[in-house]
C-alpha cells in the first residue's frame, strides 16, 4: 500500500478505541505528532453515548496538546479504530453518527493496529490488553480471531485473568479449592476481607474491572504462585495457538500490541516468541493512514 498521498496544510486524527480507553493523536500532513489525548473506553458493544463521548473527549485533548480547540475538529480528516464494529450493526451505527470532522473513516482496532505495526505493509498482529483479539492480512486474504468480548471470549486477555483469579479465590473461600496467594492480593486491590466484599466489587462489572486485577495474576506467577502460574499457562497456550493459526497466512512480519503483550511473551511458545517483531508504529498512527488510503479513494472517485 503506498500512503504517501497526503495533502499539505491538512491535519489528521487518529483514534484507536478499546474496552479501557481511548487515545486520540493529532497528526500534520507529513505525519508528525501535533498532539495527543486520552479518555475512557470506546467500544460500542458497551454502548454508543460513551463512545462516542470518549473519542469527543480525547479529541479535545488532543486539539489542545496541539495548541487547538475542540472547533477546529471540522477541520480534521479522521481515521477510527474502534473494538466492536466487527459487528455490522455497530458498525452501521458509529459510521451514522453525526460527526464533527471534516471526513470520517472507521474500522476495527484490530485492522488499525496492524496497519500501524507494519505501516502499512502485511503482516498479522494480536492485541493482549483488556481484551485479546488477532489479525493477519496478506494481499487479498485477511483473518480475524478472537476479539469476542468479555465475558464470551476474550481469553488470554487482561479481563479473562482477573476473572479466573476471581472465581479461583471465591471457590478457594468456599472451600472447593486449594490455597492461593491471589487470595489475599485480590483482598489488598479490591480493599476488603471476605468473599461478599470481592462480589460486591465485581459482580456486573466491566470486563475493565476485571483487567486492573490482571498484575496480581502476573506478580503471584512470577513468585511461584501454582494457581496463577496455571492461570497464566492456560492463557499464554491460547495466544500461542491464536498465533499459530495467524501464520498460517505466511505473514512476512509479526507483532503484539497492548498492556500486556510484553508480560505475556515469556509464558508463550518459543516457536511464537521467536517471530515477534516490534511494531513500527501506534494503532492511532494505522487509523490515520487507513484514513488517508480511503479518502484517497473517495477524491479520486
């Protein structure tokens, strides 16, 4: 793909929308970094008034990290890769919405990310942050895996271990199941001492809630904790075969993204960690290029 049609003077924005926050980048028209903003989460499965509040609000931010302000959006060119519009009604839905931009352009977080992480060129990439989700493109065949949601997939995933942590130290205090250091880690996070404390936290909650509980996980594994070392086993053998399945496709380049793709790497398989390559740029970075190849397009038609 070649990305290098780009219009002097116009600025572009990209936005790259999860199930913990949204962050938004205002770019130049050479690509440069003009400004930056962050807010909650932005995945439509979870509701579209947020989404859409979350990608006003980081815009903002970004606008005025740049020196800007939330008027100057009709100005912008914006590309947005959002979790959930996999699903075409969602999709059908935020492309509806009445924008502020100069022109919009969404797809998946999964397509944006690897966009970024190869700038443009083919390879697959897996998203382990709150959710987990793959992607592989290599010239006209694609592949999604994953990226189902909380509670219905997900493994791997931030919000998956804080969840088995969860049941594991709840059956534990029932006495189904044998002890554990997540037992009292959970108790410290979460602020409480009983089994009805930790319900009281979580039932209901976001799969976000379930992700802030992933670091307990991580550290009890890392101590020697048999539970959380299974639960992370358990998790890293999924992304493994997640991966697997994703080269099958013969991408030339390789790439994880996300909170917990770095302390996920040493629990996958040798013959996984030994294709990872960084990634060349941000998710939000990938929006934008997705923006400018489809507004290139839409010119030129």
């Amino acid at each position: 793909m070649a990305f290098d049609q780009t219009l002097e003077g116009q600025l572009y924005l990209g936005v790259d929308g999860g199930g913990s926050k949204c962050r938004a980048t205002l770019y130049n028209h050479k690509l440069e970094v003009l400004g930056t903003g962050v807010a909650g989460r932005a995945n439509p499965l979870f509701g579209l008034e947020q989404t859409f509040e979350s990608i006003l609000a980081s815009t903002e931010l970004a606008l005025k990290d740049a020196g800007l302000s939330l008027s100057d959006a009709g100005s912008l060119v914006a590309g947005l890769g959002l979790a959930g519009v996999n699903v075409p009604r969602l999709l059908a839905d935020v492309q509806g919405w009445q924008h502020p931009f100069k022109a919009m352009y969404v797809t998946s977080d999964l397509h944006t990310a690897c966009i970024g992480a190869h700038q443009g060129a083919d390879g697959a990439v897996i998203i382990t942050g709150t959710g987990s989700c793959g992607y592989v493109h290599v010239g006209d065949d694609s592949l999604s895996l994953g990226g189902h949601g909380f509670a219905l997939g997900d493994k791997g995933s931030g919000a998956w271990m804080g969840l088995r942590a969860a049941e594991h130290v709840l059956l534990h205090l029932d006495g189904f199941a044998k002890p554990s250091a997540l037992t009292e880690r959970l108790f410290a996070n979460l602020g409480v001492n009983d089994a009805l404390g930790i319900v009281e936290n979580l039932a209901g909650r976001s799969s976000s809630c379930y992700a802030k509980l992933a670091r307990e996980v991580l550290s009890a594994a890392d101590e020697g904790d048999e539970v959380a070392k299974a639960i992370m086993q358990e998790g890293a053998a999924y992304i493994s075969e997640m991966a697997r399945k994703l080269f099958a496709l013969n991408p030339s380049r390789f790439s994880m993204i996300g909170g917990l793709a770095e302390p996920l790497a040493k629990w996958l398989d040798a013959d996984v960690t030994a294709r990872l390559e960084p990634t060349l740029a941000a998710p939000e970075m990938g929006a934008v290029l997705f923006a400018i190849q489809q507004h290139t397009k839409q010119s030129a038609a």
